[in-house]
C-alpha cells in the first residue's frame, strides 16, 4: 500500500482478504468455530447456524471455504475440527474480539449497540492497533482515578 494514497473502504478490505484469505464474514465463523470448540470441545454445522443465525446450507458454504483456505477439516454431516492455522487464526479473532468488547465496555456501559459496533469494527481494526488498545486498557485499568473519570463522562 502506497503512503498518502487513499482507497474506499472495500478497496482495504479486499487488500486485507488479500493477505489473509478471510472476509470478514469468514472470520466471524471462523471465530464462532473456534469459541465452541474452546467451550463444548466440537462443533457442528447446525450448532454454528444456531449461533450465528443463518442457514445450514449457509454454513456449508462458507465450510468448505474455509476447508479450502486450510483452515478447518470437515467431512459432510461430521464434526468440525480446526487446522494448526485455524487454531492460530481462531486465537487471534477471539483476542481481538475481547479486547474490542473490553475497550467498548470501558467506554460505556455495554449494550446491545455496542456490541453490534463491536462486531463491525473488529474487521476493520489491525493488529497493531489492537495491541495498542490491549496497553491503553492496562494503563487505565492500573489508574483507578483515571478509570473513574473516564466512567464519570458519560
């Protein structure tokens, strides 16, 4: 990417699909993938429906995308199971959201349009930025009477 050149908000997110493979789209099943696995040890195309709110046949699909990118192994009507790079890839998604979702709650009181704001800027944020963020929270979480001031704007 040249300096001082500007792109419209899709032409970044196709140069971040261009190093990592993954629309956003992708990374929340990706993420969801990875949270059930943590929690119930297995997932299922019918569980991630349920959680994400779409279809079966939608699942599928984006299954066997992230199947090809190598990220997941599936077989039809089995368990869903995350490669070395999915286990890598589905860390990373989960840290940012939590960090995300940390930072938002600082900020306010956490409802539910901050956590749909939650879910649309975790793809647009890189992961320097989220590192920073992780330090910011540290620094205010560590200063009580800056924590308070902060909670104290709204």
């Amino acid at each position: 990417m040249e300096e001082n050149k500007f792109y419209t908000v899709r032409g970044y997110q196709l140069m971040d699909q261009q190093r990592n493979g993954l629309t956003p789209s992708l990374e929340d099943y990706l993420e969801m993938i990875y949270r059930n696995i943590l929690s119930a040890g297995y997932v299922r195309v019918n569980m991630l429906a349920q959680e994400l709110n779409v279809k079966p046949s939608s699942v599928s699909k984006m299954i066997m995308k992230l199947a090809e990118q190598g990220y997941i192994d599936y077989e039809k009507y089995g368990v869903i199971k995350l490669t070395k790079r999915g286990q890598e890839m589905g860390k990373y998604l989960l840290w940012r959201h939590n960090v995300i979702n940390r930072f938002f709650s600082l900020l306010s009181s956490m409802n539910q349009e901050n956590f749909e704001e939650v879910e649309l800027v975790e793809h647009i944020l890189g992961q320097e930025t989220v590192r920073s963020i992780e330090r910011l929270l540290g620094i205010l979480q560590s200063e009580p009477k800056v924590l308070e001031k902060i909670k104290n704007l709204e």
